[in-house]
C-alpha cells in the first residue's frame, strides 16, 4: 500500500490540547497496533510555525487516510486547523522498498 505523509496544524489551545492529548495518543496506538499509522510525533513551534504534527500512514489512498483520521479525538475537539494529507515516496529507509 501506498505511504502517505499526513500534517497536522494545531489550534492555539494549550489546555485543550493538553486535556485530550492521552486520547489522541491511545486512538494513534490504536492505527499503530492496527497497521495504519507507522510514525508520529509533533513538530516544532516557533515563531514562524504553529504546533503541529507529522504522521506517517500506510494506507489504499487518500480516501482511507481521511477516514482513519477523522476519527481522532482531536478533530473532535476542533484543535486541528489544518490538515494536510500527501503522499509520500521513500527512496532511503526501512519503507524505501514500497517506494
């Protein structure tokens, strides 16, 4: 299946995304124990960048990404601005060989 390389830009709620971060993080093991998700984490705020964060995605197509991730609490919480879903081709690294 394809990799797809998902971004997230979070709102400017600190508490909000504290409060719902333990869910989000248990709804992301979930598409991790599932197969979905290969890799996440958050990407650095500074000045010129809000909070966000990048996820790595094995899925059919852009379709599936959008309905695995709509799902996340976090959209739920409307603490998602923005989301961005591309797909991705890895020349080097252990997912290289899907390319």
């Amino acid at each position: 299946m394809p990799i797809f390389a998902v971004t997230y830009t979070y709102a400017d709620k600190p508490a909000v995304l504290d409060e719902f971060r333990p869910e989000h993080r248990a709804f992301l093991r979930g598409l991790l124990d599932e197969g979905t998700l290969l890799a996440s984490g958050p990407l650095a705020q500074d000045a010129a960048n809000p909070a966000g964060a990048l996820l790595l995605v094995d899925a059919p197509d852009e379709a599936a990404v959008a309905r695995a991730f709509d799902a996340d609490p976090f959209a739920r919480e409307n603490v998602i601005t923005r989301r961005t879903v591309r797909p991705w081709a890895p020349v080097i690294g252990p997912w290289a060989d899907r390319a």
